[in-house]
C-alpha cells in the first residue's frame, strides 16, 4: 500500500511498555510509516562492535503488526561518547583552529579516516541485519546533512582533501596559480602542499580560493553521503534511499545529492526555519522550499519532518493556531510531497530538543494538536491517492545556483544583497499571482519553458552563454539580472568586452557603469507610476534594447533600469537593480501581457493556489495562511473535494478542486 503519512519515532526515549500504545495511538490516526534510529548510535552499538540490535528489531515488529513500516536511519550526525575518547580527532575544527566538542551534535569531520572507519563497521553490521527485514522499506543516511557544519571543518584531514581535490581539478599548481590569480598578493605557490584551507586571516582572502573552497565543501559532504549509500545499497539492494534536505540550505549542492538518492525528502517547519527572507511574504517564504525541494528531481518529494506542534530549544516559536498544521501539511502536499512524516511523535522530556514539540505533548495524552492532524490524516490520505505521482507542469523556470549563491557570499557587493533574497524578489512576485514555478539547475534543459528567470548570473561561462542565446534564439523569454557576466567560473573578473559580455546582442545593451546603493535606493519610474530599485544598479547603456522603466533619481536618471530586447523568435529582459515588491509585481504584469502566462486564479494576499495533475485533470490547493476568513470565486469548471472546505475559505483553511489543467479550460 502506498504511504501518505508518518511520524518520526524514538522508542529508545520511552519506556518499552508504552511502545504498544503508540503503536496504537498511530495506527488510529492514520499513520503508515516511522523514521527512526538516526540518533541512535550510543543505543545500537554501546562498545566497539557490540551491536544490540534487538530492542530496534522489537521495535519494529511491533509497530509492523500495527500496519506501520520503517525507515531507518544511519547515526552519523550524532557519534557516541566512546567513539570520540579514542578518537578525539574526529571532532570537527572551525576556521579558527578551535575543535568543536562532543555534548551536542554534528561534532564530527567528515573527512577523518578514523570516523569513516567506525561509520564502515557500524553502517555494515546495520545494513546487513536490518537490510533482511521486510519491515524496513528505505534508508536515511545521517541526518539534515550540511546542518550545524557552520564553515565546515578545517583539521588537517579536511586539507589534506582539499588539495587533492584542487590537484584533480587543476592538474599542476601552474594552472591553479593562473585559476585563482595568486599574483595578488604574493600568493603564488610552488606545490600543492603550499596551499591551506581557507582558515581566520588577518585580513582579506582570495575569492577564487573560497569558491573553490564551498565547491569542495559540498563535494565532500556528498562524498560522506555515498560512502554510506554505497553500503546500503550493496546489503539492502531492494530499499530505497532518501534524504531529509533543509530546503535552500547551502553547504552541499542538493542537485548533486538527489542524482544520488531514489527521491528528495525535505523538513518543513514553517514556525522555525532556516535561512529566511525577512522580506518575503510567509506564505511564498514557506512556499519556495518545496518547490525547490521538488526542482532538485522533477519528481515528487516526501517530507521527512513536517512540524506537529510548537518548535523551539532554548526559545519557542508560537503555537500553531487552529487549523494552521493541517494547512502547512496540505501546503506539502499541494506543492508536490507524496508522502509527509510529522516530527516528532512525542514531545521529549530529555535533552536539546525538549521543547521542540511532537504530536504528542510530554504527556503521552492526545491533545488539541494530534487531533487536528489525525483528522488531517484522515481527510487527506484519500486525495493523496488520486494525485500520487502527478506534479504542476510551470512554464516560468527560476535558474538556483549554488555556485552563484556561494560568489555572493563572499563578496556580496552590497550588505544587504544575498543571492536567494534576491531570487525571493521573483519567486515572490510570481507567487502572488498564483503564477507556478519550477526551480531549474544551471546547465538544465530550458526547452519547455516559455519562461526563464535567471538571477544574477555572475559567474558566466561560455556554455551557459550559448544556452541562454540558444533558448531565446528559439522563442523562449529569458530573465537576466544586474551583474550578469562579471565573472569567469573561478571567479576572476572577465576583461575581454565591456559588461554583461557576450550575451550583450542578446540582450541588446551594455553596462557600461555601475553603482552600490549604500544607505539609499534609487527611484524607478515604470509608465508614469513610481518603484525603487534597492542595493544596485547597473547603468545600462541600449544597444536595441527597449527600456520597460528608467530610473528617476540619482545623477543617472533617465538610464534605463529595465529593457527587452527582440532575438531570434524570442525575447531577452535585463533588470539592472533588485526590484522592490510593487516593481517585482509590475514586471510579472509584464509577464503576463506579453505573453500567454496567466494566474491560477486571482486571490486576497496570502491565499494561495497551486495545483497537481491527476490523470489528465488538476487537482487545485486554495490555501489561506491568513487569519481572516478570505472571500476567493472558483471558476465555475471547479468541482470541490469532498472533507476540503469551501469558499468563502475560514481562518487557515484549506479548499480542494477538481478541474480542467491550466490553460485548457
Ligand atoms: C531538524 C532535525 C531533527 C530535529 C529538528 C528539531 O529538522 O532533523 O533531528 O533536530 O530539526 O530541531
Ligand atoms: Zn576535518
């Protein structure tokens, strides 16, 4: 039977006499599935190679006889005690040569061979016994992995690594010396032994060596994920493997890991977040991950931690109100999760997370919040079935990289500007028309997007520039943003033509200028109507290209601030400055009249809508995240789902329709 809903499960924190009424408890409210044992390593292996298995194996069987099967997940975000007095080593060390200590988490380098060692003999003896176990139907490798890494380690073993990887991408130091500029500076160097992990200067460091440096983090960490992967599948060749992704976190390339895994998981805790856009509108802020989450295959995702209550360690956030989990639930589901496992099942009363609630309070006693999700459960699961394995098919594509995120993290130019703020600024926009997106990666098929929106396109090479040249050659509505073609990949600055480089007859213009918008904005003027453009500005000079709006303000007002320039069967847009929100909403107007892009539905701010195909219909989401009842009109081809409410929608309240698909009305 497929599985639509679970919870992550530790046995190991409650007594064995309670594990029948959970079991039960379960059961009732509709779950199928269990994650359990990534933390577990202390509890399954106490001494070096002496494995007590047996209460996970009761564990499990008992939760089987009740309908429900396992995940299971490998330790490796948590070594125990014992491992760690031999082998102090393993613990990580941060840029300032200070060791990160063992009585948390994630207190290991994942470079250290000693630590491979143990993960080789605990993930082996793991494998082999449970991998025989018809109960266990998948594999997590650690858990959230990049999480807590802050920069990552940089012991000697991770250096060591690290020029072996610079060999293997460079050959001979001579090419890494001209790679990376060390010119400047006196950084030249005369063997690979002479270069060392990026650690605490005295001042300054050089932007071709920290990219390289976040480019080998990642691999890193992909690489001690298929070290383990690798062992599973070998004992357990029948299981799939996924991973708890942390939407748009950064420390490895989640487009590398999914090519490695059977699906995408993604933890979704709209009450307590990472990486958040304080501009960004909640909704399209808890949006956005799950639409990426599902752009890293194109497939549908599970949510392996879906918030079940308060979250919160030393602080909490707020109490979810009425209705608001079953929304953030269906929001999942909306966006493309197959499958959603709540975290946790029981609130616990030991250790870090006390107070990162579960579906049970400290009590055990069923309250207000595991009602509200068994009746999720219950009124979900049916619908999961008819749209299992269909997606939206979005004709806007926004272009994530990583490699141009981790550019303007070390040098963001202006202090404010981040790479995903300022990928917000068009997610949003198109969010709040109810506009579907689909995150692409770099170097991706764009042919089936009338629309493609790639931000700050700043590390260029002359692949990506034939792409781009090629897909509006070919008709297609290509979105490029200030700070296109600044640089080389290894992040020098190109010298060969004035900006934005080759793509400039594409584009129809040059950018002959530039200005960092410290402490102030700059007007823009679109039509009469008056924006800001905020951070930057490129001053544009037309070379063909037609302005959309000019600035208004400063010694370069009149420049054009937005242009489209006519190529081949398409078109090509430059945004010279990060648009404000009303600004970012006028160009989705733009969008719009020019081409056949239409909204979903027009909704209040905060009533969302997204679809899912089913079987050559669409099953469309109206979400309100507003605590306000929201008037919405449902086209008269709409026909409700059954246990959804209705519109006018309540406070949170979640509708379901049937319809025709988008644009065949
Ligand atoms: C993450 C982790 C969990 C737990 C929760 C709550 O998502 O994967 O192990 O720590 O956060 O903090
Ligand atoms: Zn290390």
């Amino acid at each position: 039977m497929a599985i639509s809903f679970g919870v992550d499960y530790y046995p190991e924190h409650w007594p064995r006499e309670r594990w029948e009424t959970d079991a039960k408890l379960m059961q009732e409210m509709g779950v199928q599935v269990v994650r359990m044992a990534e933390f577990s390593w202390s509890r399954l292996e106490p001494r070096e190679g002496e494995f007590q298995f047996g209460w996970l194996d009761d564990a499990i069987a008992l939760l089987a006889r009740y309908g429900i099967s396992t995940i299971l997940g490998t330790p490796t975000a948590a070594p125990p005690a014992w491992i760690i007095a031999r082998n102090p080593e393993i613990q990580p060390v941060d840029s300032q040569g200070r060791v990160r200590h063992f009585g948390g988490r994630h207190h290991d380098c994942q470079s250290n061979p000693a630590y491979r060692a143990h993960i080789k003999r605990y993930v082996t003896a793991f494998a082999e016994h449970f991998g025989k176990n018809p109960n266990v139907i998948g594999w997590q490798v650690d858990n959230e992995l990049g999480n807590s890494h802050e920069d990552l380690c940089f012991c000697e073993e991770c250096e060591k690594r690290f020029r072996l990887w610079l060999q293997e991408r460079y050959g001979s130091i001579e090419e890494l010396n001209r790679h990376w500029g060390t010119v400047f500076w006196s950084q030249g160097y005369n063997s690979f032994d002479e270069v060392f992990a990026p650690r605490m200067t005295a001042s300054g460091h050089n932007p071709s060596q920290m990219l390289d440096w976040k480019r080998f983090c990642s691999d890193l960490v992909l690489d001690f994920h298929n070290f383990q992967a690798e062992i599973l599948r070998k004992a357990a060749p029948g299981k799939f493997i996924t991973h708890n992704m942390m939407g748009f976190s950064d420390k490895i390339s989640y487009f590398d890991l999914a090519d490695h895994l059977d699906f995408s998981s993604h933890d979704q805790y709209p009450g307590g977040h990472f990486q958040e856009d304080p501009n960004a509108p909640r909704a399209a802020r808890l949006a956005a991950p799950l639409d990426f989450i599902r752009g890293t295959k194109h497939r549908p995702f599970w949510i392996m931690e879906q918030q079940s209550s308060i979250t919160g360690w030393g602080d909490m956030g707020r109490a979810p109100r009425p209705g608001q989990l079953a929304l953030w639930a269906a929001q999942s589901i909306a966006h493309g999760a197959d499958a959603v496992v709540f975290f946790r099942w029981r609130t616990c009363t030991v250790g870090t997370e006390q107070y990162w609630h579960g579906v049970l309070p400290h009590s055990g006693v069923p309250g207000r919040c595991s009602r509200e999700l068994s009746a999720c459960m219950h009124r979900a699961a049916p619908l999961m079935a008819r749209h299992r394995g269909g997606l939206p098919k979005p004709k806007v594509a926004i272009v994530f990289s990583y490699e141009q995120e981790y550019a303007f993290q070390i040098q963001p130019h202006h202090p404010e500007l981040t790479y995903l703020g300022h990928v917000m600024t068009y997610y949003r926009a198109l969010f709040e028309r109810n506009i579907p997106v689909e995150f692409v990666r770099e170097g991706e098929d764009l042919s089936g997007y009338e629309w493609v929106v790639a931000p700050l396109q700043y590390l260029m090479t002359p692949q990506k520039e034939a792409q781009f040249r090629a897909y509006v050659e070919n008709g297609g509505n290509l979105v490029l943003t200030m700070r296109t073609g600044v640089k080389h990949e290894d992040n020098l600055c190109m010298d060969n033509q004035p900006l934005p480089g080759a793509l400039h007859d594409v584009l129809g213009l040059t950018v002959p200028e530039y200005d960092c918008l410290r402490e102030t904005d700059v007007q823009v003027d679109w039509g009469g109507a008056r924006y800001r453009g905020l951070k930057w500005s490129d001053l544009v000079e037309p070379q063909g290209a037609k302005p959309l709006a000019v600035y208004a303000s400063e010694f370069y007002a009149g420049t054009p601030a937005i242009t489209v320039n006519e190529y081949g069967k398409g078109r090509a847009y430059y945004v010279a400055t990060e648009m404000d929100a009303p600004l970012a909403a006028r160009f989705v107007q733009e969008m719009v009249d020019s081409s056949a892009l239409r909204p979903l539905l027009d909704t209040p701010q905060d009533v969302e809508v997204c679809y899912r195909e089913a079987g050559g219909k669409a099953v469309y989401f109206v979400l309100n995240h507003t605590a306000q009842e929201q008037p919405v009109e449902i086209p008269a081809g709409w026909t409700p789902v059954e246990g959804f409410d209705g519109a006018p929608l309540p406070p949170y309240g979640v509708a379901v329709y049937e319809g025709p698909l988008p644009g065949e009305a």
